[in-house]
C-alpha cells in the first residue's frame, strides 16, 4: 500500500488551529486589555501631575483637572501610546495582569500608575449618516447642522476667511467636486487605500473625532499618522513629520492636513505671505497663538479643481514688515513653533460656512 501524505481532517484542522493560536490569542489579549482600560478609573502620578484619569472609549484620555485634549491608542505588547496636545506622544507599558503601567523611555520621573475602581460606560450609540442621493457627496450624520454653535468668534471668522477664498466669494458651490486632494489622494477616497499610500516608516498618531461645533457636528473623523524617520513627507518644498486624513462617516477621504512642529524649514512661494490671519494656525487640531509675541502669517494657493492649499504658520515673532506696511519675504532664518497645510475642499468649505450663517442668525457674529 502506498504511503499518503493527505493528512487526515482531524489533523489539518488542529494544524489550522496551531497556526492561527497565536493570532487569536493577541486578539484576546487586546479584546480584554482593552476592556480593562476602559472599565476602570486610573491612578496617575508623575513629576509634574498627580491626578485619576480614564481612558475613554472614543479614544481620548481624560485626567481629572486638565482641560487639554489627549488621545490614547492601545499597541502590541501590552502597551499604550497617548499623543499630546504639542504633536509629541509617550508611551505606557502595562504590567502582565493590566493593573498598573510606568512610561517607558524615563528612568527617573516618569509616570507610572494603577488600577482603581470598576466604572459603567456606557455604550456609544453610533448616529445615522445621511445616505447622500450624489454618490460625489459626503457622508454626514442626519443631525450635523448644530441648532447652537458655541465656539470662539475668532475661529468663525477664520473659517468663513478661507472657505470664501476656496468657493470664490461664493457661499454655494454645487458643481466644483473635487478630483484629487493632494499628491494621489482623490475626492472620497477609502482612508484605509490613502494611509497606504503613506512611506513605510509611517505609524498611527491619533484617531478622534471633530467636536467643534464650527465643523459638521458627529460627521467627520481624523486619522493622523505619524513619520519618523526620513524620508519625510515633502509638500511644495516643506517637510512635514504629520499627516491627518479628515473624513466622512463612511470613512472616506475629505480633506488633508499637513503639520510639522518646531520646522527648520518654512518656504513660502513667491518669498512672502499674502498677509497675518489671527489667531488659529490648526484648524484641525483647534489650535491658536497664545501670545502677542507670535503672529500666524498665511498663504492661499490653489490645489486643482474644488481645492485650495490653506498654508499657515506660527511665527515665534511679529511678523516683519516694510515700510509700506507689506509682508517681508519670510524664506530665511525665522523660528517657527508650527507649519501647516491645509487641503481645504469645496464641499467642505460650503458646509463650513452654513454653520457660520447659522452662528450669524444667532448673534455670534
């Protein structure tokens, strides 16, 4: 009788499960690492802090007292990566049981922490989107018009600057639809194919959700990726360390923003900024200049069809003039503290200014 190298089913089908063990142990792991984060308050103590804090199941990370805004991100190895507001991050590793985690990388100081008393979260209810009769129109929840906007003047008055720039002095703009974001990111595209599009050095930064009521309410989402090793991402000849994918509810591409903290290099086309906007340089990341001694210098350039690159900067400085009061060119030895581009969208802009006019109607501007 001949030898049959066919093996039988009961040991392929344990060959399978050996196989896949180990993958379906990590995904365990994670499942319960995961819970356990989120059902307990924590304990935090560091040079600086001592506070309870939790992680909450939107991802951001809240400690008791700290207005700031924190993302957490659970990795492999039992441990977890929180990004700060500043574009920095730090990671925590989580002993064997997940009752407790120091920070790694600090020998001395470093925060360390543990597991305190059991909570109820409650479940996110995840709300409608609009199924859009255009298969070019976004995806947003039924309810992304805000009945109140309750956000700074300042920020309105930005937001209405640029998305007029971007629609051409128009308020309405039904038939500029983009074509291409930027580089070979199009209009709607799957921010899953986009991120892989990224250098291979790239890694997951910061997934959360915009709050701002200046934006479509519980509509648009921010996946941020991080660079951290050269070759960095180059835009029209600046490097940039971050870069955000901003999109709808079905998870599709709707705009990009660029960053780089602390730049060495800012280069403006043409030498010089059209001019200063104040005081919000990030849109995205909703952050403004905290201080008469900088200035948020700009830049308005078209991007193609339904896109305008939205450049601004947070210049360590007043911004330098001439004697006739116009912009100095601004290619040379300045410090800067941020560098941004910002790919804002003809769609985008539209719904951005009905929330302004919905802000006007209620005596905000």
């Amino acid at each position: 009788m001949k030898s049959s190298f066919i093996p039988s089913l009961p040991r392929l089908v344990s060959a399978i499960v050996l196989l896949c063990f180990p993958g379906l142990l990590r995904a365990a792991d994670d499942a319960g690492n995961k819970q356990a984060l989120i059902g307990h308050l924590w304990s935090w103590k560091s040079a600086t802090k001592e506070a309870q804090v939790a992680f909450e199941p939107d991802g951001s990370f809240k400690m008791k007292g700290v207005e700031a805004k924190f993302q957490w991100e659970l990795e492999d190895g039992g441990k977890v990566r929180i990004a700060l507001p500043n574009g920095k991050s730090m990671e925590l590793e989580f002993n064997k049981d997940f009752t407790g985690f120091k920070e790694t990388g600090k020998a001395a100081g470093g925060a360390v922490g543990t597991r305190l008393q059991a909570r109820t979260v409650k479940p996110e209810v995840a709300k409608p989107a609009v199924v859009p009769a255009n298969p070019n129109e976004m995806a947003l929840s039924a309810d992304w018009r805000p009945a109140e906007v309750q956000t700074r003047r300042e920020l309105l008055e930005s937001l209405e600057f640029y998305s007029l720039k971007v629609l051409g002095g128009k308020r309405k703009a039904p038939d500029l639809i983009p074509t291409t974001i930027w580089g070979p990111v199009t209009w709607l595209m799957p921010v899953e194919k986009a991120a892989a599009m990224l250098p291979k050095n790239a890694r997951k930064h910061r997934f959360f959700e915009m709050e701002n009521q200046a934006f479509p309410q519980s509509s648009l989402r921010v996946k941020m990726y991080a660079v951290d090793s050269k070759p960095e991402l180059l835009d029209r000849g600046n490097p940039f360390k971050y870069i955000s994918f901003i999109t709808d509810l079905s998870d599709r591409v709707i705009g990009i923003q660029l960053m780089s903290a602390t730049p060495k290099i800012v280069v403006w086309e043409g030498g010089k900024p059209d001019g200063v906007k104040e005081p919000y340089y990030n849109f995205i990341e909703d952050r403004m200049k905290g201080s008469t001694r900088n200035s948020v210098p700009y830049q308005v350039r078209d991007a193609g069809r339904g896109v305008k690159l939205i450049k601004t900067a947070l210049l360590d400085s007043p911004l330098p003039l001439t004697v006739d009061g116009a912009a100095m060119g601004l290619n040379v030895d300045l410090k800067y503290s941020e560098n941004v581009h910002w790919y804002l969208t003809a769609p985008l802009a539209e719904k951005l200014l009905e929330i302004v006019d919905i802000a006007r109607q209620k005596g905000k501007l």
